[in-house]
C-alpha cells in the first residue's frame, strides 16, 4: 500500500500544478484530472483521501476549506527548471 501511496501523492502534485486552481482544488476535480490525463483510476476513494492527508501532513500540500494546493514551496520545486550538468572540460 505505501508503493501505491507514493504513485499517487505524484499524480495528486501533477494534477494540482496542472489544474492551476487559485483557491485550490475539490477532491472530484483532483480524480477527475487523473482519470482523464494519466489513464488510470484510483482503486478505492480512500487512497485519495489518504494521499492527500499524507501531502498535508508533510507541508506539501495545503488544505483550503473542502479543497487543496500545492505549497509555495512545492510549487517551487516542481516548477523548477532542472539543472544542467557542467561540460566537462
């Protein structure tokens, strides 16, 4: 179950930065998004529920009244550029 958690705490991040919602966004958008973008369905409502707790809870995440985003900083880190190796010289 803690493999399966971690997948979806990705996908729940992939779609709060991809739904852009200011005031953040409802649970039935969240699995809505991930239903249609990534081609799979979440096996029980309560892996939601859970992931979205667990993001709360470690400060990625922040609950706004029935709805959620992304922390300022998560937001930061996922939108990030990566950064490129130095050339070897």
């Amino acid at each position: 179950v803690a493999i399966l958690m971690v997948g979806v705490c990705v996908l729940v991040k992939d779609a709060l930065l991809a739904l852009k919602d200011r005031t953040g966004s409802s649970l039935p958008a969240i699995k809505k998004w991930i239903e249609a973008n990534n081609k799979k369905t979440i096996p029980a409502p309560h892996v939601l529920r859970a992931a979205l707790k667990k993001g709360v809870e470690s400060g990625e995440l922040v609950k706004v009244k029935a709805s959620y985003k992304l922390s300022p900083e998560a937001k930061k880190k996922l939108t990030a550029p990566p950064k490129k190796k130095a050339a070897p010289k």
